[in-house]
C-alpha cells in the first residue's frame, strides 16, 4: 500500500515538475517570439529610415540636377546673346567702317526732298490715302557674305509703296555724264577722243576745272550695275529674314543741276522713260511721271500687313 502511494506522490511530482517546464518553455517561447517581433519592428524602422533618407537623396540629386540643367539652359542663353551682342557689334562695326569711309552726298538730301514732294502730290490726287502707303527710308545698311566675304551694302534711299519697292542709287556728279554709253553713243563728237577705243559700255564724266581743261573721270562701276546688284542682295537679305519674295526696282537718280555744261548723255535710253525697263532719272519730273505710271501699271498690291510688316523690319535692321 505504500508502495502504491509512493508511486502515485512520485506520478503526480512528475506531472507537475513536466507542467512547470511546459510553461517555462512556452514563456521562453513567447519572450522569444517577443524579442524576434522586437527584431522585426526595428529592422522595419530602419529600412524606413534608409529609404526615406534615399529618397532624400534622390530628391536632392533630381534638384542638383534640375539646378545644374537650369544654369545649363542659362549659360546657353547667355552665349547665345553673347553671339548675338557679337554679331551685331560687327555689323555696327562694319557700318561704323564704312560710313567713316563715306562722303556725305548733298544730292540724298535733295532726293529725300523731292521724294517728300512726290509723295504729298501722290496723296493730294487721291492716289495713296496716307503716307503709310508710300514710307521713305534713307540711309540704311545691310551686310550680305559672297564667297565667305561680308560686305556692307548701303542704300540711299528705299521707297515702300502698295505697289512695289523702289530703290534710289543718287549720284549727285556734275559735269556731262555719259550713262552706260559705247563710243558710238558719245555726243558731241569732240567728246570721243576721251573715249577709250574699244565697244565697251562705260559710265563716265568730263568735267572742267577752273583752268577750262577738260578731263574725264571713269567710274569703275555704273550706277546702274550698282543699283541692281544691290537690289538683288537686298532681296535675298528680306527673303531669308521675312520669308517673302519681294521684287525691288533698281533706279538711278542723277540730280545734279541741268545746264549747259551740265547734263547726261543716255546710251541705254533707258532714263527719264515710263516703262518698267527703265533704269532711273535725271529730273524731278521725270521721276514723277515714273512712280505715277508704275502705279498704275504695277501688278504688286501689298496689303496693310505686308507694308507694315516690311517696314517695321527696315525700320529695325536696316
């Protein structure tokens, strides 16, 4: 019998010694799971924190970057006004050399006048409404390149009308002008022997000196040629700049004073003609019968907006 309640002390001693390692293995457990939940928080925590400082990073980069382009953008825009600012001090530049190399013309004066009366009668017979249709420019200067070489192209005078452009070459030379005459054209006959013998056409003069002897002065280049060529630059100067194909009539204005021992032998025959080969004027009448026959004549009608789109452009860069 004391066997049988050792036995049943010594049972329920090993239930409860096995009851108390259960328990301690599962608080073990639980604390452990604890300390590993612990881990996990932490290592949440911290991945949070990196990446919030990587994106940090990437937003400060994104910024160095956005910065970097904008001061890119900047410079960019700076060297391009740099280049601009440099192209135009060229330009002035060249005008500047130019226009010190020039000699001041009493004769643009006097074709800026006549111009002024013209159009005051253009405008008094009802044939422009205002000014705005027939604007005056004077003096103006453009560069244009041939064969890698600037060159500065000057203007006297550029008439912008409804019905065409017109550009004015003044030669104020006194004396008798031979324009564009072989040695056949040259009148009087005593004149030929200052001709050169050849069939060449020329432009010339022959004064006289306070001596009375007479002496010729051979223009290298006729007005005429002159007038044309830069007609021709000044069109494809407007071309590239305004998009628009413009014809633009050369003319030649010989305005120095009409008398006995001064006047202007035509071998072209092409002066003081309403016509559209003609080539310029030696009057003021001549040049009003002209631009009165070309309006009416001239199939160029240039709206409101061409008009003020072209000389708003003259007006800026010319």
């Amino acid at each position: 019998m004391l066997i049988l309640i050792f036995i049943c002390i010594a049972c329920i001693i090993f239930l409860a010694i096995k009851y108390w390692l259960s328990l301690k293995q599962q608080h073990e457990t639980q604390a452990h799971l604890a300390n590993i939940s612990n881990l996990v928080d932490q290592k949440d925590a911290i991945i949070a924190r990196e990446q919030s400082k990587t994106h940090n990073l990437h937003m400060k980069l994104q910024q160095a970057n956005d910065d970097r382009n904008k001061k890119n953008s900047e410079i960019a825009q700076q060297e391009e006004l740099i280049h601009a600012y440099k192209e135009k001090l060229h330009e002035k530049e060249l005008k500047i050399d130019f226009l010190s190399k020039s000699k001041k013309n009493q004769g643009e004066m006097f074709a800026y006048r006549d111009l002024q009366t013209l159009q005051s009668e253009l405008i008094r017979d009802n044939i422009i409404k205002s000014a705005d249709e027939f604007v005056i420019h004077s003096n103006l200067m453009f560069i244009a390149s041939n064969m890698g070489q600037e060159y500065v192209h000057q203007i006297d005078h550029l008439v912008v009308a409804s019905w065409g452009i017109f550009m004015l070459e003044t030669k104020y030379w006194r004396g008798v002008i031979f324009n564009e005459c072989t040695k056949k054209d040259v009148q009087p006959e005593h004149y030929k022997i200052l001709f050169p013998n050849d069939n060449k056409i020329k432009t010339f003069t022959i004064t006289n000196d306070t001596n009375g002897i007479s002496r010729n002065v051979f223009d290298t280049k006729s007005p005429c040629t002159q007038v044309r060529t830069t007609s021709l630059k000044l069109h494809e100067h407007l071309l590239v700049h305004l998009g628009k194909k413009l014809y633009i009539k050369a003319l030649v204005n010989y305005n120095y004073k009409r008398d006995q021992n001064n006047f202007v032998v035509d071998g072209s025959n092409l002066l003081d003609t309403v016509c559209n080969e003609t080539t310029g004027f030696t009057n003021y009448t001549s040049m009003r019968s002209y631009f009165y026959g070309a309006q009416k004549s001239s199939s160029v009608n240039h709206t409101e907006e061409d008009l003020q789109l072209i000389n708003d452009f003259i007006v800026s860069n010319l």
